[in-house]
C-alpha cells in the first residue's frame, strides 16, 4: 500500500470526529428539552405530540444529513485504500 492511499485516513477521521460531535450535540438538546418540559418523550418515540422548537429542529437536520451520505463515502474511501 502507498502512502498516497494514507492520505484518506485524516479526512475519513476528521468526518467521523465530526459527525459524533453533531451526534452528541443533538443527544444534549433532545434530554434538555425533555428535562425542561419543552418536548415529552412520547415524540421522540413516535413523532407525535408538541412539535419540537427550533434549536432540536437546527440541530437533528445536519446529523440526518451527515448520517445519509458519509456512509457511503467511507465506504469508497476504504475500497481506495485497500
């Protein structure tokens, strides 16, 4: 293996680093707004009730989309390597 095909790894590592970021900044917001009483469980558990504020709704788009593509990328990215 050359070490071009090294070259993959930081970026791959930067993505995923990232992406779990976004993941726990949403997990944060979510058990704020249950804890507060903004938004009860039974939303997230089968999307009804109170429709959820603006800041859960800013910050569970950007991991929809990060969870819809990267995948993929990985994916080729680790194929390229080998």
């Amino acid at each position: 293996m050359t070490n071009d095909a090294y070259a993959l790894v930081y970026p791959m590592l930067a993505m995923f680093l990232w992406t779990f970021l976004i993941l726990l900044r949403n997990v944060q917001v979510r058990v704020s707004a249950v804890l507060k009483g903004q938004l009860s469980n039974e939303y997230f558990e089968l999307f009804r009730g109170a429709e959820p504020s603006e800041v859960i709704l800013k910050t569970g788009n950007p991991l929809r989309n990060l969870m819809e593509m990267p995948p993929l990328s990985y994916i080729a990215a680790l194929a390229i390597m080998l």
